[in-house]
C-alpha cells in the first residue's frame, strides 16, 4: 500500500508588491531630505558663526550667533511646553489623577 502524505505543493516566494517598491522610494526620499537638512543645517552654522555683542538684562556679552539662535530656539520650545501643559493642567484635559479622584468623590457626596 502506499502511504499518502500530508505535503503542500512548494509555492513560489511572493513577488514584490506595489508596497514594497513605494517604500524603498519612501526610504531613499527620507535619506535625501535627511541628508538636504544636515547640508542646509550645516551652511547655517557656518554662515552665523560670526561673534555679535549681545545686551542680557545686566551684562552685555560677545557671543557667536549660532549659540544665540540655538538657545532662543530651546528656550522657546521648552516654554511652549510648559505652557501646554499648564494649560491642559488647568482645563483638567492633562489626564492627571486628581480631575478623576475630584468626579468620583462628588458621585458619593450625593451626586
């Protein structure tokens, strides 16, 4: 007797679909905007590498003008977080525990 056996035919791997050549573009698209901003980034430092005299509120300092461009941009973002969160903090959207434990204790206070 001959003993059949539980095989399934080979198949071919899958051809390529039109995912994958879209995101092989995607990728060399990524890697030459990345590489545009590095060179975009690096002309800009080198271009404002020159020294400024800056006025602070009690000293005035020389400076070179990238670090002043860098400092602003950081201390800008950062007080825009905190303002984010001070303003999702005080409307009660931060989802912080102490807006829930305020619903639930109304809810037995007879609410």
């Amino acid at each position: 007797m001959t003993e059949l056996h539980n095989t399934v035919p080979s198949s071919p791997p899958p051809a390529p679909g039109p995912g994958r050549g879209s995101r092989e573009r995607r990728d060399v698209l990524r890697a030459v905007v990345a590489l545009v901003l590095l060179a975009a980034l690096v002309a800009f430092v080198l271009k404002n590498s020159e020294a400024v005299a800056v006025s602070f509120v009690l000293f005035d300092a020389h400076v070179r003008l990238i670090w002043v461009l860098l400092v602003t941009a950081i201390v800008g973002g950062v007080l825009d977080r905190l303002v984010l969160w001070w303003s999702r903090h005080r409307s009660g959207l931060g989802g912080d525990a102490s807006g829930a434990r305020r619903h639930r204790s109304s809810r037995h206070l007879g609410g």
